[in-house]
C-alpha cells in the first residue's frame, strides 16, 4: 500500500530507463521511508543492473535492504549479480553465503547455488565452489542448466578433464538450446574432447536446432557431420540433404545445389526430392512439380516426405484457385497418410473444395468421413456445419441439421461456427433434432475448478504486489507461482495484478494460458471474473465514441483490438503495424490527413486514443469498399483489399460462411473467424452476466470494464 503511487514511475523506468525516469524513481525513494523507499530502490537497482551500470547498483541494492526487510531476497540476489559483475567477487559471496537458509521461501533459491559457485570459483575457490553446489543437490537446482555448467567449470577447476566433459556433454544434449550449452560446447572444443560426442549426439544437436528454426546453426552442424571421417555412405547422404533443407529454409538454395545431391533409393533421396519440389513451386513451375510429385509416388510411396509434398502441392494449387488439382493432392494424402500431422487438414480442404465446386454428393461422403476419422480435429467443427447445412438442402432432412448444429454448441460454443449454428437452428424453429450415430461424442469439454478469488494473506502475492510497485514486472509470475497453494487461482491473482497497472494484454495472457480451453466452455463452468479477464474493453468510452462517430458497433472494434494487439498499445508486428489496432504507417498518415491531423508521425500510433481513432476510420472505409459486409471488411483489413475483390470474384457464395471457409490463406480466414466470434462472445459475456447477481456481474471491474 505505501509503494502504490511509486508503481506508474517504476513501471515506466523499467521499460524506458531514461534519465527522467531514473530521476522521478530517485525523487521517490529520497522522500520515503520503509517499503516505499526500499521498493524505489529495488526498481532502481534492477534498472542499473540491466543497463550495466554495476556499481551504482550495488548502492541502490543496499539501500532497498537497509529499508526495509521484505524485498531482503531480492536485494541481496540482484546485489550479488550486480557485485560478480562489477568484479566485487567478496561482496558477492558476502551475499550469497547462507542465503538459502536465510530466505528459504525465496524464488532466488534454485539459483544460488550455481551463482554462487561461479563467485567462489572466480576467488580461485573451486573447493568452495564444489560445496556451495553440493549443497543445491536434491532440489531444483541440479536440473537448470547453469547449474551443470558450474558444475562442470568446477570439476574442471578441481583437475577433474574427464568428468567435466561427461558434465558439459550432458548439458549440451540435455538443454541443446540454452545459452549455457554454447558455453558447453565451446569448452569440450577447448579440451579436445570432441570424439566425447558420437555422430549420433551431433545428429541429435542438428536436429534440435532445425526444429527450434535456427537452421544456420543447423546447416553448420550438419555441414560439419559430413566431413566426419568414420561416416558410411547413407549417413553422408542424409547429413547433405539436412544441410540443404536448411539452406532452402534460409532462401539459400540453388537448384544446381538440390540436383547435385546424391540421387539415392532411400529416405534421404525422398527428401531430396521434396527439395527439389519446393524449388519448383517456389518458382511457380507446375510442370517439374507434378512431375516430382509423381515421381516420389512412384519410389518413396510410404515416405513422410511425399506427405509433405503432396500437402505443399495441394497448398500450392489451392491458392492458385485450381480446386479440382488442389482435391486430388489432399486425398491422395488423406488415404495413405491418414496418422500424417496435416492429413484432417488435408482431408477437410478437399471435402470443403469438392463442395465449393457442387460435388455436394462427394462432399456429403467426405464431411462423413471427416466426422468419423478426425473428431478431435479443429477443422472438424466446419465438417459438422457444413454436413447440417446438405441435410437441409439436399437431403431434406432437417431433424439430422438440427443434430448437428446442436453438437456444435456442446462441443464448440465460442466458435465462429457456433454462431452460425445458432442462425440455423433459429431458422430451423421447433424442429427435433435426430438422434446420428457418431454426434455423442461430440461433447463439452471438462472444465478444471478455478477460483473465482485469491487469498489476500499469502505472502507470495503480497510480494508479487510490491514487485508491480517496483516495476519487477518479470518476477510476477515465479513469485505467485511459488505460494505451494496457487494452482487454482494464480492466472487470476496474476491478471489482477497486470490489470492495476494497465497492463490489460498481460492479463488476458495470464488467463489464457491457464485457459487454454476456454472457446469449447460453456460460460457457467467458468467463473464469470475469468470471461471479463479474457474479454476486456479498455478505453471503452473512446472506443464507443469514435464506433459512434464512424457508425461502427463497438463490440466489432474492441473484438478486432483483442485479436490484433490483445489490447497491448505498444504492439509492433514484424510487418511495422502499430498499436491496438495495428495500423501500417502508411495507413496511419492517410488516415491522419482525413482526420485533419497535422505533423502526424508513426509513433502517435501507439497511442492509444489516437490509434483507435484512425484504425476506425480506416475500418469504417473498409466496410464502406465492401458493402457494409463485416467479413469482407475484416479479411480486407488482414490481407488487403485486392486480394478479398479476387476472392469475392471465386463466388457466387451462398451466404457468408461460405465466403469466409473459402478465403484461401489460413492465417486470413482463422482471423476472420476469431474477430466475428469474439464479437458474439463480448456480447454473450454482457448478456450472461446480467443474468448472474449483481455481486457475480460486477466482479473484478478493472479488469473488464464492460458497460
């Protein structure tokens, strides 16, 4: 209570760290006493720290301890980092000595053993330094990585060669993408111990580094493996191919370099293949691609890398709106790769294609199958709308229709097709649903307890309170998480938090990775503060007067502004949109000008009232292009507003759900999809909470702020 003013200066110092903000945080901590003055400290402190400012963080960090006791762990950890760093070795140790027993529920405690132990070993202690990490066996030390690393440096220390390279290998290959293994692999380099790693151990690095994406890393490991002396002829072969993958990845394969590769009868001449394939469509030559194609068919039928071109392939001829070429790759997949991680997907795009084209009878078959072979699937829910919708139209059976869409809302109540769902079953009146075999299973998801309140007397979020006053933002999380009683209500005890300070994005994060089920629940199984954290409308007032202004409803913004930036004003994609609403410079400074703004520059976009207020217009102007058609406005928004006229120009489309399963670019359509349900759910959440108690309909107002 006493740090509360101190939260918005500290919050802006850690994410600014100007000279203004180091002097207000500074202002603050000479004027108080006690916790305020200690938490002023700490936040300065930990700025300090990160900018390398060693010294004058040592200082700020013993005056946060000299303050106040409750920030004691923090002071005394950050002080020791920022005493090892400044080269005060003996101060640091001074602090890390006996922390553990000091501050036993500390956060810090599965560190210190390892900071330590680096500290010691840098006062040519390497004895001590053993001790210091025997001390962190049994607990969650021994599995972070850099603990492995000081364990390694100390046995190195200690003389210990063989040891400390049977320490340095376990790392690598148990945390092969951690900073700590770069270290580790550098030093067994250093030993001359690199025959400690078989070809296999390297292989299994390359392999870590290629799924993670870092395929430079991956090309050189693998580019190295090839020169390895004891290898067969296979084992060359498919180190080359790995290594080309990786340069295809990195836009850096030729097709002389593909083409030379070792023509060979096994996997590794499947993937070559497949590169060449991806060259081929990459330069829009459909020719060579179906020819590869067939070619893979022919010598590689059970190789996963056929399912990958073929997928590619059907990909390939979807956006080039050739549906009948684009069906016959996903079947082909679909039916002789049905455990593939792709084949419902594929498996979908050819049962939605085949009806876009009036094969309604073929399609009817493949939504069947759909329904039976992939439940679980994601796409699924699109199978059960569209199955409804030929039992209305072509079997003339609307009892089955209304079965359908009545599992689409157990199963899937928050999705777009839900929505649609609930238009049919509306038109469909008073008709019974059938009972279907195979709809059973089609059923809402179990939804854990969670709490709809938090203890007020845990000490953990009583210290996750006071590091938001310092602006601490990182150690939120860990410190709640560290109460042995929080699984049920630390997402909500976090979101609380982020909301104080309104950092609206955060929370939403909170809860959504805590409820990743969310969109299959119903709204009564989970607590109504839990939707409000999930569905905020900040700057509500702005964002209801420039809707009104633009004739917008405000629900369709605010849902637009929770998909694109999920209200985080200071978003920036990796296109340079900006903002809530996520607008190109280019957009903004013509939206400026309309406006009658003048001196308009990219930054203003990141404010808040100012974004919303272009990103309506601009929105406003996309509904006005399109016929006031909210889903042609959206997939424009998304994707630009040449490429909807070309979809549009695919039609004629028998309402919009046709239109919008028919938009070709994944991330486009499931944008389109998201906006359009987070409407209907801003709304059902209102409606849902006038039905509650009064006491349930307000609850945690912050972080929800709906009218």
């Amino acid at each position: 209570m006493a740090s509360a003013r101190l939260q918005p200066i500290a919050q802006q110092l850690a994410l600014l760290r100007t000279p203004e903000a180091y002097a207000a945080v500074n202002e603050y901590a000479r004027r108080h006493t006690g916790a305020a003055a200690a938490a002023a400290y700490l936040a300065l402190g930990h700025a300090r720290l990160l900018d390398g400012r060693y010294a004058a963080a040592e200082i700020d960090l013993r005056r946060a301890r000299r303050y106040d006791g409750a920030l004691a762990d923090y002071a005394d950890f950050l002080g020791a980092e920022a005493s090892e760093d400044a080269g005060d070795d003996a101060a640091a140790e001074a602090l890390l000595h006996g922390f553990v027993r000091r501050y036993p529920d500390s956060i810090f405690d599965a560190q210190v053993p390892e900071l330590e132990a680096g500290v010691l070993l840098a006062m040519n202690n390497p004895g001590g330094a053993r001790e210091a990490l025997l001390r962190g066996e049994g607990t969650a030390a021994v599995d972070r990585p850099g603990y492995q690393l000081a364990e390694g440096e100390v046995e190195l220390a200690l003389g210990q060669r063989q040891m400390a390279v049977e320490i340095f290998k376990r790392l690598l290959l148990g945390h092969p993408l951690s900073a700590q293994a770069r270290i580790a692999r550098q030093r067994i380099t250093d030993l001359g111990a690199e025959s400690a790693l078989t070809v296999t151990d390297l292989q299994g690095l390359g392999d870590a580094y290629y799924q993670a994406g870092r395929y430079a890393e991956a090309a050189g490991q693998y580019g190295a493996l090839i020169h390895t002396p004891e290898l067969s002829a296979w084992e060359r072969n498919e180190f080359a191919v790995a290594e080309a993958a990786c340069e295809l990845h990195l836009g850096r394969l030729t097709q002389a370099e593909a083409e030379a590769l070792p023509n060979t009868d096994d996997e590794s001449g499947a993937r070559r293949l497949y590169l060449l394939m991806e060259l081929a469509r990459d330069r829009e030559d459909t020719g060579a691609q179906q020819r590869i194609v067939t070619k893979m068919e022919a010598r590689f039928p059970r190789s996963p890398w056929l399912a990958e071109a073929l997928f590619s392939s059907g990909n390939m001829y979807l956006l080039r709106l050739d549906y009948p070429t684009a069906i016959k790759y996903y079947l082909y997949l679909a039916e002789h790769f049905p455990a593939y991680k792709y084949a419902a997907a594929a498996h979908w795009r050819a049962a939605w294609l085949s009806y876009r084209l009036g094969q309604y009878t073929e399609a009817a078959q493949l939504f069947s199958q759909q329904i039976r072979l992939y439940p679980a699937a994601s796409v699924t829910v699109s199978a059960l709308y569209w199955q409804g919708r030929l039992y209305e139209t072509l079997d003339r059976a609307p009892g089955l229709a209304a079965a359908n869409y009545r599992a689409i809302l157990r199963a899937y109540p928050h999705y777009f097709y839900a929505q649609l769902a609930r238009e049919r079953l509306a038109a469909l009146g008073n008709t019974e649903p059938v009972a279907a075999p195979g709809l059973s299973r089609f059923r809402e998801t179990p939804a854990p307890q969670m709490a709809s309140s938090f203890p007020m007397d845990s000490p953990h979020l009583a210290m996750a309170r006071l590091l938001a006053n310092a602006g601490l933002n990182e150690y939120i999380p860990r410190e709640i998480a560290a109460d042995p009683n929080a699984s049920r209500w630390s997402a909500l005890a976090e979101a609380q938090i982020y909301s104080s300070y309104g950092e609206y994005f955060l929370a939403l994060r909170a809860v959504k990775r805590a409820l990743p089920y969310a969109s299959t629940a119903p709204f009564q199984s989970i607590p109504m503060v839990y939707w409000k954290i999930l569905y905020p409308t900040p700057w509500w007032s702005t964002i209801v007067a420039e809707s009104k202004k633009n004739g917008l409803d405000p629900y369709l913004v605010a849902s637009l502004i929770r998909q694109e930036s999920e209200f985080d004003p200071s978003a920036v994609s990796y296109a340079h949109a900006y903002g809530l609403m996520q607008l190109l410079p280019s957009i903004g400074r013509k939206m400026a000008r309309e406006e009658g703004m003048r001196s308009f520059r990219t930054f203003q976009l990141l404010d808040p009232e100012i974004n919303i207020r272009l990103g309506t217009r601009y929105l406003r102007q996309m509904l006005d292009e399109f016929g006031g058609v909210p889903a042609y406005a959206l997939a424009a928004y998304n994707a630009g507003d040449y490429r909807v006229a070309d979809w549009r120009a695919e039609g004629p489309y028998s309402g919009i759900g046709e239109f919008v399963e028919s938009i070709p670019f994944t991330q486009t359509r499931n944008y389109v999809e998201a906006v359009l349900r987070n409407e209907e759910t801003y709304k059902a959440i209102e409606e849902y909470a006038r039905s509650q108690s009064s006491e349930t309909a307000s609850a945690f107002p912050s972080a929800a702020g709906l009218p």
